[in-house]
C-alpha cells in the first residue's frame, strides 16, 4: 500500500496560551506529585513549537497493521512535562487501532529533554495535550484481502456482530475494502478456543470490527 503524502502531525497545545498566572491549577492535590496546567512559564521542546512537529514527523513510525488496511486518524494525548524536563504519563484519550496509540506513546516519551515549566521561580511539573494525526494521504484507502494474507499478521473480521476468518469475510466483502468501513482494529484474543481463529504461525492477530453499514 502506498503512502501518497508523507505523515502529517498536527499539533496543537492545550490550557497554553496566556498562561501567565499568578498561580497555577492542579489536577492532583498531593503536593509532591502536583501537575500544574497553568504555569507562569511554559515547558519548551528545544527549539520550539516548529522543532518538536518536525521531531514528530521524522520519528513517526507508521505501525504496519495500520498501513495494511489503512488506518488514518487522529490521537489526542496527554503527557507531563516532569521537573527534569522529562516526558512521562503520555496516555492516549482515543483510539483509533492497529498499534497507532502505542506508537504515540512511544514516541513523545522518547522525546528529547524539554526545558521545564515554571512556577514562582521553581521547575514544576506539567500536562499538555496534543493530537497526533495518523494520515495515508488519503482517507479512504483499498485494503486488500491479498496482503493481509501475505503479511505477518493474522485477521479475524467483525461482521454484523458475527466472527468470521479471512476466507470467509472475502465471501461478503469481495477482494478488497475500503478503509472507512472499520470502526476499530484491536488485538484478537482466542476465548472460546474456536480452532479456526487459530494462527501459530502469525505474530499477532487483530480483531478488525466493521461498521454497522450494508456489505457489499
């Protein structure tokens, strides 16, 4: 599948702008472990807003599920910026599947050392929100029954509410589909022990759930 455009990252920072207060909000009343969301001066990714979006987009790695049958999507995620500058805490506020939210995650928490926020004169520890955008270039992409075979992950399909393996999704859905028809792809984990959702040879298995919509 061929990715049009490269990765687009939009970023937009949260409860940021004017924050020159006198005091800071908190979402934890414990002193030692208080997040500010307001703070005379801001945390800073080295060299700025410009800098940490092209950070974002040259380490972005798209996660290859979600390339397959063509996941685009936006993440919003929080995180804090600790005393040290350090990322911690990033967790995703939505999900869009196919391995997206851990790659966000993974990706601000590698990030380089911020200069801290600041509060009456002392590094303070604080939580941004930003949104991630996941985006192939276009939003509705043709994924494949053939490469999903071929890759090295299993499928199981979502159907109206029924299971069905590849094989037998290819019967209702034809040869391909488009991408907007999945509302969400999330591990698959085998509880009835039904044998032919079995697939040792795969290193994972994804549970691929399709809208509520007329198949083909």
């Amino acid at each position: 599948m061929k990715i049009l455009y490269p990765i687009l990252v939009a970023i937009l920072f949260c409860n940021l702008a004017g924050a020159q207060q006198k005091n800071s909000d908190t979402v934890n009343n414990t002193k030692r472990n208080k997040i500010s969301i307001s703070v005379e001066q801001v945390p800073e990714f080295p060299g700025g807003l410009p800098a940490f979006a092209n950070y974002l987009i040259r380490n972005l790695r798209y996660p290859e599920v979600a390339r397959l049958i063509g996941i685009n999507g936006k993440l919003n995620v929080s995180f804090v910026v600790d005393t040290t500058g350090r990322i911690t805490d990033a967790v995703p506020n939505n999900c869009i599947g196919a391995g997206c939210e851990s790659e966000a995650v993974r990706l601000l928490e590698m990030s380089p050392t911020w200069k801290p926020g600041i509060q009456n004169g002392k590094p303070v520890r604080v939580r941004y929100s930003v949104p991630i955008s996941f985006s192939l270039g276009n939003d509705k992409v043709t994924a494949y029954m053939g490469n999903l075979r071929k890759s090295d992950y299993g499928f199981v399909f979502s159907i109206k509410d029924s299971l069905y393996t590849i094989d037998e999704a290819e019967k209702i859905l034809g040869a391909s589909f488009m991408s907007d028809q999945i509302e969400s792809a999330q591990a698959f984990y085998n509880y009835h022990n039904d044998k032919k959702f079995d697939m040792p040879d795969k290193k994972e298995v994804y549970l691929l759930i399709f809208k509520q919509t007329k198949s083909k």
